[in-house]
C-alpha cells in the first residue's frame, strides 16, 4: 500500500502526482516508465480485481494464449527469455507478475479499488477519483496526471446474442470469459459458437478431452498458422548479449507485421489468395476451404486469426474437430437447430462471442461538476482528448501487438509529466486550432470491420484528417509522433 497522508483541510489523501488506472500488461509497464522516467514522483496504481494480470488473469479457459509474438507484445524494457514466442495465458502472467516484483511495483498496487467516477478541478489543477474499495466504502483520491490502463472491454460481462430457445438447452452455456472452474467437458459433445481466435484457440485445447468438438460460424475468418518457437530469436540469445537478441528480435517482428498488413491492404487479392493456399496445405485438396476458411472481406479488415503448430488444423484432419458455417435458428433442448434444418447435438454449449467495449472502463468522467461525453471530443495522437487535461489513454494497435503502442505511450506520458516539471505549468490539454474545426470526422478505429469495435465506436472520441488528430495504427509513425514529436506544438495547451 502507498504511504499517503491526509490534507488538514479536505480530509483528501494529499494529491499524487500519478494515477496509473489498471495492474494489467499495461499497467506496470506504464509504472515501470514512471519510475524510470520521472524519479521522484509519487504514484499508485488502481486495480478493481483482486490481483494484477488483467487480461492473462481474468481469462481461464483451456488453451488461453496470446495471439501476438511475445518479443512485440512483451516490454521494450524488458526481454522476453522464453524459448515459446507464442506463449500460453500463465507464462505471460508470471512474465508481468515478475516485472512488477524486480522494478518493486508491488507496494504501489491497491487492489479491489474500483474507479467510480473522476472529476477535474481547475482551480486545484486536479483530478478528484471516487473510489469504491472492495465493493463497500467509497474513497476520495487525487492526482496531477492520470494515466488510464484498464484495456477496451468490460471485465464484468462478454458479449452474448440473444439465442433463442437458450432457456431451453440442458446443459450448461458458458462464455470463455468466465470459464468455470469446475466444468468437465471429458468425453462430452461440445459446440464452441464464434470464428475468432478465442475459438479457433479453444477447438484443439477441448478436442483433447472432449468427445467431439464442432466450431459453429456465421461466416469465416481468416487462420494462419506459426511455429510458436522464434528459431532466429532463440539462436540469436546463445551468441549475443540478451538485451541486444531481443531488440533485433523485436524488430524483426515489428518489420514482418508491417509487411503483412500493408501488404494486405495495397495487394488484398494476392495476400487473401497466398492465406487460403496456405489453408489449403494443411487441410488438403477434399477440404471445403471456400465454404470454412474463405472470409467475405479482405486480410485484416479484421485481424487475422493466428493458430499454433497449426494445432487446429491437425485436430480438423484427426477428425477431432469439425468446423460448421451456419446460421442459428435456435438453442433446443440437447443442442443447437440452424437454419439449414441441421441439428447439432451438444452437451456443452462456448458462447465465444466476443467482448463489450468499454470508453476508459466504463468511468464517469466530468469537468468541474460538468460530465464528459468523450464521443464529442477529437482524439490527440490516439492518446488524449481535445479540451480534456492531464488525461492520457492507452489503447493499443488492431494490426500488430498491443504492447507496442502502450509502450510509446506510457513514454509519451512520462515526457508530458516532464515537461510540465520543466515549464512549471500544472495543466495541459489538446485544443483544436480554427483550422482544425472543419476537419472530416473519421471513427477512432477506422477500416476495421469487426463486430465488437462496429458495436461501440459511436462512444469513441473522433479522429480528423491530419496530424496530430489522428490514431494512426501505424507503429513507424507513432514512433516519430509520441516519442520525437514536439510537445509545444501548438496544439497542446500548457496553463
């Protein structure tokens, strides 16, 4: 717990410097540039749950993994040293958990303290944070800057469509985010609903001890299959120094995601043709790639789906795993009825349907008393939001690891806590410039077709069409925009 004291006057805990919202991946990267940027500021993290993790905590289900190379999504500040580069939900937990212990983040973590609400004075140049701890009392804390990491989805609940008939099923519905402990799914006959990679991830690990195993689709998506061993990568750390592996490593990588996704996006015919050939491989000439594997839309209007060792293709050809691209009609009392008139008998029904996003986790927001609605803002540099002050968001990339960009950004924060130190101001905010107010509104993702993100970017701040209003995705760019780019640009406003 943080040493704090108590102001006289307001009964407040005396202002921190930073609040770091969140103990996930993101979280105690950002603690970790704090601390090695800005010395001497005092800081604390808040985490509703009960221990830090985020994502590699929450999610519990058979076979949970990344879906990004562990040199990309790892620290920049810390090497990954473990021989999988695709690693399972566990080992990527021990990897935070021993980040948080070596850089002694641990004692600023208070977990079970759930941000409520967050209001800015501008009078004190503070943001007041209503706290509620261990769901009971509420406390009152402050800060001068506060650094948002609590992901994009709501921890609370996963998105589920409305199934008909779903009352009517026998057996149990589960959702992967809330995957219980107990449930034995040995010799059963299970039905996994969803195309993305938490199916494509959950098919091989159930098909193991399950009867059978069928992955029901509206429509497909598109699966690529890696080593989950980065041969480079582990022959580069018996000859060179670590630090120096790691880095020629990462950016190996960085180049390689770039190549494919604008590859993707200049050539879709040739990159969506090269995807299927490879599907086609595994599979072989009888399987009905077209109908199971052929998306309607081209490479990475939706990201791509990364499978292992190609282990979901070899459960496929062992016949442990059938793949079904149907609609359904409804949940009946032993399974699942589609359109087609095809019944699918199961014991166990994986709704895995995807996320709900949240804006800044779900957070009332407010300006002296007066609440923010974030979609009437424009987004600065994909980090922050116009006329709101000392608020920095992380919200990683779509087409490349999220850790990336969390990582330019947490030093983008540290240089603006800096900087403030430095012109001894006590507040900044993005301001638009009148020639910024007829700019051509654009979603804070744009070009990214996929359901969760098409759901919720109405609720998203706006990006315009020239710099810096801009969430570029684009890691090259970013680099030059948040770690190089000037903070007295004319747009950040210093007070």
């Amino acid at each position: 717990m943080v040493n704090t004291k108590q102001d006289a006057m307001t009964g407040h805990e005396v202002a921190l410097d930073v609040i770091i919202i969140g103990a996930g991946l993101s979280g105690i990267g950002a603690a970790a540039h704090v601390q090695d940027n800005c010395p001497g500021k005092t800081y604390c993290i808040l985490e509703a749950r009960a221990d830090m993790g985020g994502t590699w905590d929450l999610f519990r289900y058979p076979g949970i993994r990344s879906d990004s190379d562990m040199h990309t999504l790892g620290y920049r500040f810390k090497p990954w040293r473990a021989a999988k580069s695709i690693a399972d939900g566990p080992a990527i937990l021990d990897y935070i958990r021993e980040t948080a212990a070596e850089r002694d983040i641990n004692p600023h973590i208070r977990y079970k303290h759930k941000l409520l609400k967050a209001d800015w004075s501008e009078q004190d140049a503070l943001w007041t944070l209503t706290v509620a701890v261990a769901g009971k009392e509420t406390v009152l804390l402050r800060c001068r800057m506060l650094l948002m990491c609590s992901g994009y989805y709501s921890y609370d609940q996963g998105y589920t469509p409305d199934f008909e008939g779903r009352e009517d099923f026998t057996g149990p519905v589960v959702h992967p985010q809330h995957w219980p402990d107990d449930l034995d799914y040995t010799d059963k006959r299970v039905v996994i609903i969803g195309s993305g990679a938490t199916a494509m991830t959950l098919a091989p690990a159930m098909a193991a001890k399950a009867a059978r195993v069928t992955v029901l689709q509206r429509s497909p998506t598109y699966v690529v299959s890696r080593p989950d061993r980065d041969v480079v990568a582990n022959a580069m750390r018996k000859i060179l120094p670590e630090t120096w592996a790691y880095a020629i490593t990462r950016w190996k990588n960085v180049l390689l995601q770039q190549f494919i996704y604008r590859r993707s996006r200049t050539r879709p015919a040739q990159m969506k043709e090269k995807l299927l050939h490879m599907v086609s491989k595994e599979l072989g000439p009888d399987y009905d790639v077209a109908t199971h594997f052929t998306p309607n839309y081209n490479p990475w209007d939706q990201r791509l789906c990364l499978v292992p060792n190609a282990d979901l293709f070899k459960s496929i050809r062992q016949g442990d795993t059938t793949m079904v691209t149907d609609h359904i009609e409804r949940f009946t009392g032993q399974g699942i009825l589609l359109k087609s008139g095809q019944t699918l008998p199961a014991d166990i029904i994986v709704t895995a349907t995807g996320l709900n996003m949240k804006v800044l986790g779900g957070v009332a927001f407010s300006l002296d008393g007066k609440p923010l609605d974030f979609a009437d803002t424009w987004t600065y540099k994909g980090l922050m939001y116009s006329g709101v002050p000392n608020l920095v968001f992380t919200f990683g990339y779509i087409n490349a690891s999220w850790t990336l960009r969390a990582d330019l950004t947490a030093e983008f924060f540290c240089r603006l806590v800096n900087h403030l130190d430095e012109t001894g101001t006590r507040s900044c905010r993005p301001a638009l410039r009148e020639t910024d107010r007829q700019m051509t509104a654009r979603p804070f993702i744009d070009d990214f077709s996929a359901g969760y993100m098409q759901r919720m970017m109405h609720r998203f701040p706006r990006q315009g069409d020239r710099e810096p209003w801009v969430n570029t995705q684009d890691y090259n760019r970013d680099r030059k925009l948040l770690r190089h780019g000037k903070l007295e640009d004319g747009v950040l406003s210093f007070r």
